[in-house]
C-alpha cells in the first residue's frame, strides 16, 4: 500500500464532483443556483472599428422588443426579459439549459467615447452597439525656458 500525500482541496474538488453526478442522474434539470445564474451573461464582444467602440452581444430567440439598451455615466447596460417556453403535453424535459427570465449585463465604457452618439441595431440574434469615439486632443508639448537664456524643446 503505497502512501499519499492528503490534499484537501483535492478531496473537496472529488466530493463536489461526486455531488454533482449525484445531482445529474436524479432526473431534468430545471433550476439554477444564483452564482450559475450570474455567470450566464450575455456573451459580449467588444473592439476598435476604426473611429468607433463596437459592442456586439448575443440574444437568439429575444424580441428586439424585450431588449432595453442604455448608457448612464459611462456605463452600458444590456436588460430584458425572455419567456419560458411551455411544456408540451405530459412531456418531461431531459434536459433544459436555455435560460428564461430576466437578464442584466452592464459594461464601463472607455472615457472617449460620445455616448450622445451611440446607436444600437439587432439583427439574426445580435444586438450591436456602436459608439463613436471622441476627438482626442494632442497633447501639447511646452519649452522648458532656463536661467541663463537657453530654451529646451521637451525633448
């Protein structure tokens, strides 16, 4: 018999997983804890289109009509609701992971964006938010005047 070394945290993991298949073969799945809940945002992208700040999130299935887009001290918030499909007869689900409720995602936006400009579209599932960047200032660069009458240029 060979001796090994205890690890708690390894032994919890197995017991989480142990619970878990315990939890999986009692029959459909059809709640969720409030910690999974939150982790199932709405998957958002996020990039630089040349002068603007394109988000772009998925919704399959929303109506454009349940979506709320808003934009309040830099932040951007995605809500809205999606009903639950009815079951079908005495049909039993054997499996449900489409979510049906309310959602919530809320991003902070960069401080050169001009939110006063931002528009929003949804098409085939895609909700997309397009936000045109501020003109930036250069910075500008002062001489350094030194005693004696010699003036350096910042560099």
């Amino acid at each position: 018999m060979a001796l090994e070394h205890w690890n708690l945290f390894r032994d919890l993991r197995r017991m989480e997983y142990s619970v878990d298949r315990l939890w999986s073969g009692l029959g459909p799945r059809t709640y969720a804890t409030t910690s999974e809940a939150e982790s199932r945002g709405i998957p958002l992208d996020v990039l630089r289109d040349g002068d603007n700040i394109v988000v772009q999130g998925s919704l399959p299935g929303v109506n454009p009509e349940d979506i709320k887009v808003t934009i309040e001290d830099d932040v951007l918030t995605v809500s809205g609701n999606t009903e639950a499909n009815k079951e079908i007869g005495d049909g039993m689900y054997l499996l449900r992971e489409r979510r049906a409720g309310t959602f919530h995602r809320a991003i902070r936006l960069p401080d050169s964006v001009d939110s006063d400009k931002a528009e929003s579209s949804y098409n085939v599932g895609v909700l997309t938010v397009r936000l045109p960047r501020l003109k930036v200032k250069k910075a500008k660069q002062l001489s350094i005047k030194i005693e004696g009458g010699k003036t350096l240029n910042g560099k």
